[in-house]
C-alpha cells in the first residue's frame, strides 16, 4: 500500500481556488519520522529489549538512514511525492547513570529530502535541510535475568522537544511523551524481547472533506518486537515495529532486519533495511539504515551465551573462552592443562617432556626438575638425618630415630621404656599402666597407697593393705571412698548416731593419710517420702553434719565439701522398703578441685546409708 494523504474532495483544495495564485498551501506541522533508535543498543537497534549498560558505561551512535517515499498523495488516480526521498542522519547516545537507571539522547537531522515538483498544485516543498525532534530519555531497570528476575524488565520515559523544523517536517506542535514498557529474555545464542509504548503528541489533521476528518496525525500505540543472536562477533537481527492508531489516521508495520559486527571492543558497525506496509504519514516503501557506534559496544555476557569476545582478534582470558583452543592442539582450553603450549589429547593438551630424566613427563611429575621415583609422583626421596625413614613420615626429620618411633629418637630420662614425650614422670621410672608414673607406697608393704586403707601400717595386698588383726572399714577405689558400714542419723533429724562413729574415724584416718586426695565431697541422699524441698534441706544438714564430725577428726576443712540432693538422685525404686533403704544413703567422692562442676554421686555395693 502507498503511504499518502487522500485528497480527493479536500477543503484544502477548495481554499486554493480562492487564494492568490502564487500563494501555496504551507505543509502541516508534523514530525514524519517513525524510526527511534535503542541509544544503548542492548539486544536490538530500534528495540529495547529491557536491558541496561552495566554502570558506568556509554555508548555513542552515528547513523544514515534512507527512506523512500515516507509521504505521498493521491488524486484523480494520479500519485504525487510530496517526500519521495529522504536522507536522515541520527544522532544517540546512551550513559548508565548506575546499574539500574540509564539516560539516552537522540537527535535527528534530515540531511537530504525532496518529492515531486508540486508548484502547481500550490503545495509547498519541503525544506530539503531540517533539524529533527530532539528526544532525551530515562530509563529504569525493574528487573534482570541473571539475578534471578528470570526476566530483563525496565520502563522508560522519553520527551521529543518542539525545537525540530517544521518546515522540514520534524517538528510536532508541542511537547511529546513516550512512555514505553520493555521485556526480554536471553535464550542460549538467541535473545528476544518486546516493547510497548504510547506516544502522546498534538493532533493534526492532514486531509478531510467538507465536515468530515479523514486523515490526522495523533496518539497512538508503539509496539516492537525483536530477535537477535548473541556470543558472536557478527550478530544477526530481526526488528517488526507497528504503529496502533489511537485517532482517525491509518495504522503501519516495519519489517526490519539487520547485522552488527564488532570491529573491535570499542567500535562497531551496523547495517538495517527493510520494508514498510501501511498508509501512515511516515511509513516508507522501504528503508535503509547504516552507521557505527563507539563507547563501550562489546555486548556482556548474558545468561546461558558464550562470550562475544571468544571470537578471533578479540582480548579474552583462557578461562573466558573455555571451547577455544589457543594453542590449536585440537585439545580445547576448558580440558588442557598446558593452554598455550601444543600438546596431546592423552597428556591434556601437554606436550610430552621430562626435564629431570626420571622417566616420568612432566605433566605428571610433581617435581619435574628433580628426580624421582614414580612411587613418589616424580620427587626424590628425602630422609635428612638418614634414620630410614623419609622427611614425609618422619616426625622428627632432623633427628634419627627407628620407625616404630616415627622416626624420632628414644628419650627416657627414667629408663622405664616409656618415651619422655609420653611419660607423665618423665623423671621417675613407672608402669606404663599409670602414664611411666611411680606407685606411692608408704608404708613399703607392696600395697599401693590409692588402694592402701592403712598407708602407714604394713599389711596385705588382700586385707586392703591392713595388718591382718584389723578389719578396714573403708576400701579405695579410683573416685570414691567405699564405707563397710552404714552411717546413722537421729531420727528425721541432722545429727549424727553414735553408732555411726567406727565408720566415720575410718573415712576420716584414710582421708588424713592421703594427702594426694585433695577433695572429698560428701554426698548425702533421701528416699521420695515427704516433700523434695524438705528432703532437700534434711539431707543438706546431714551432709553439713557428716563433714563437721571429719573435720573434728582433724581433716582440713578445706579438704572437705557437703552436697544434699534429697531425693533427686536415686539409684534404686522407691516403690519397695529395700530401694527407699539403698536411696537413703552417704557417699563419699575423690574430686578434682579445679572441674567446675558438682560431683555427681552414684551407687556403688557397700557404700553407706541414711537413715
């Protein structure tokens, strides 16, 4: 279809038959360009595709674009060009602000346009030279793909300023919005997108019969399209831009595809042509686009695409361009061990060398410039103080030693075969069973004192260290004293019987002869009859108890500590004579004075009872 303006029957026809005839119809005041480019070029040329510069970048454009046959009409059968050609060069530049916010100007300046000679219709020619609307813009990144938006999404608000020519036809009436909402996705080597916008401009009405309006410049609906390729240096395109009318005016599509090449990361060429269909003021029989761009043109790399910059004479790292082969060894950069070096598939892209001669290459030697056996990875054995044993298993590497000892010498000052690194006594000779630490015996009788009930008198091993004639009424274990008798209190009271005494002298007199038990706590325990508060006290006051009577024995009282639990800890049921029997009890626990922690007594055969 022609782009044209009807008029047959126009009123403007009517008014040149009673002017002057050397007056000419002045042309309407219109902007008639319909190509904006993408001042930031992301994606597409003339489709933005949601996308932002990364921050801090610029891109600058210079572009000559023609069309043919942008405005035409018809009367009587016959075709006039008011615009059969027209030459315009664009000007855009985009800035990212941050990584969010962009900033775009453009600015097109018609170089070249001429039509018919319609003199004689008394319609005025355009001006051949105009400058075009000049058009600055804001746009706003909502969302981006790699950053899990799934999606790049971004809003843009562009002015067209009222400063163009309208004798050139490149200029509206007054100021012109466009917003526009733009959406697009990378997918693999291709990107797509879609952006919709509404122009807000003056109305004009271009043609219209007596009363009635036939054609009008006004708002309307911008919708584009596009798809493009990615990752390579010549990248193709595909642009499909339309126009919905909004007023009494014809609507227009453009099919527009395009290429880009990146000469180098910081310039780039491009070309577009295409073919217009529809009637609107502006719409070419076909258009042809040219130019170049500079800045920061080297596209980033977007989710899923290989970089642009893994093209032939472009700067890029090995780890960049993975599927690139540098050192054309057939074997690619991701897999080769040797990345610049030509090499073979079976050694990982290395070549073969062996710069120590020791039979194994370097590729898998890990010491290639010193000998070594293949046991080792290619690195020498070393044993620096030559004890058999090599520096890698040797804890001590400077000092010999026999393997059993890890390569360390044998050190034991005392001569108990236990090595002073591991000797408790490093000074005093012991079994190994008490850490090479000598067993204290003080009365010589054969009987260890941690298990002597009378450290002071001679005695046997099985009468607990004691003479024969005397029974021991305390026997020593590792953590506790065990009493061979009960301990009494008076009746629900505090106080200590007197049949109780026997035991208590005992457990005081073993106390007293081991000094290296530097803490005894007493530990005294309830049945569950009567209330635990009250329990608790009862078994408090005889445990306070029990400890007075060893300290009248002569037992520092610093030696000595006084837990009750009441009825908390039990060791046996309650539900029975005999478990409320084994509950009520008196224990006495060997403690290590610097845990922080109370002693927590259990029942052990024999241990004392209260009552």
């Amino acid at each position: 279809m022609k782009r044209r303006i009807l008029l047959r029957h126009l009123q403007l026809l009517s008014l040149l038959l009673t002017v002057p005839a050397l007056a000419q119809t002045p042309l309407p005041g219109i902007d008639l360009e319909r190509l904006e480019l993408n001042p930031g070029a992301e994606g597409s040329l003339v489709v933005s595709l949601g996308e932002l510069l990364p921050a801090g970048h610029y891109r600058a454009t210079v572009a000559l674009q023609y069309a043919h046959d942008p405005l035409l009409f018809e009367r009587d059968g016959e075709t006039f060009r008011i615009i059969g050609s027209r030459a315009t060069t664009h000007l855009a530049v985009a800035y990212a602000a941050t990584g969010w916010l962009q900033f775009g100007l453009q600015l097109p300046v018609v170089a070249f346009q001429s039509g018919s000679d319609l003199t004689g219709e008394n319609i005025a020619s355009p001006s051949s030279f105009a400058l075009g609307t000049p058009a600055v813009s804001a746009r706003a990144g909502l969302l981006t793909q790699d950053k899990g938006g799934g999606v790049d999404l971004a809003l843009e608000l562009g002015v067209g300023l009222p400063v163009g020519s309208q004798a050139g036809l490149a200029r509206d009436g007054a100021l012109r919005l466009a917003p526009r909402l733009m959406v697009g996705r990378h997918f693999g080597f291709l990107r797509g997108g879609l952006e919709v916008g509404f122009l807000s401009r003056p109305s004009q009405a271009l043609t219209q019969r007596p009363g009635v309006l036939v054609d009008e410049v006004g708002n309307e609906l911008r919708i584009g399209a596009a798809l493009a390729t990615t990752g390579r240096r010549l990248r193709w395109e595909l642009n499909v831009r339309a126009m919905v009318p909004l007023t009494a005016q014809p609507g227009a599509v453009e099919l527009l595809p395009g290429a880009r090449y990146l000469v180098k990361p910081s310039f780039e060429l491009f070309a577009l042509a295409g073919m217009g269909v529809g009637s609107a003021p502006g719409t070419p029989l076909f258009r042809v686009m040219m130019g170049g761009a500079f800045g920061n043109v080297t596209p980033r790399r977007g989710p899923g695409e290989s970089s642009v910059n893994c093209e032939p004479g472009l700067a890029h790292t090995i780890e960049e361009c993975p599927e690139m082969d540098e050192d054309n060894d057939r074997v690619p950069n991701g897999i080769d061990r040797c990345p610049t070096v030509f090499g073979t598939l079976e050694r990982n892209g290395c070549e073969k060398k062996d710069t120590d001669s020791d039979g194994l290459e370097d590729a898998l030697d890990m010491c290639p410039v010193e000998p070594g056996p293949a046991s080792s990875q290619g690195c020498p054995l070393r044993d620096t103080d030559k004890d058999g044993t090599e520096d890698d298993s040797d804890t001590c590497p400077n000092a010999a030693g026999p393997p059993e000892n890890q390569g360390c010498p044998v050190r034991d000052a005392d001569k108990d075969g236990l090595d002073n690194d591991k000797d408790a006594c490093p000074n005093e000779a012991g079994p190994v069973e008490r850490d090479g630490c000598p067993e204290s015996d003080t009365d010589k009788d054969g009987v260890p004192n941690r298990i002597d009930s009378c450290a002071n008198e001679v005695g046997t091993y099985e009468n607990q260290g004691c003479p024969q004639h005397i029974f021991p009424l305390v026997v020593l274990h590792a953590t506790r004293l065990e009493t061979r008798g009960k301990i009494y209190f008076e009746p629900a009271q505090t106080r200590v019987n007197s049949r109780s005494n026997p035991v208590l002298d005992w457990v005081a007199q073993v106390i007293l002869e081991h000094p290296e038990f530097p803490l005894i706590a007493v530990g005294a325990h309830t049945d569950d009859r009567g209330m635990p508060d009250a329990n608790r006290r009862l078994s408090q006051g005889r445990a306070e108890a029990v400890r007075q009577y060893l300290i009248g024995k002569k037992v520092p009282p610093e030696r000595l500590a006084a837990y009750g639990y009441g009825q908390d800890r039990p060791i046996d049921s309650n539900l029975t004579s005999v478990g409320r029997e084994n509950n009520r009890r008196v224990e006495f626990l060997i403690v290590d004075p610097q845990a922080d922690k109370t002693p927590s007594p259990k029942r052990e055969p024999g241990t004392g009872e209260t009552r």
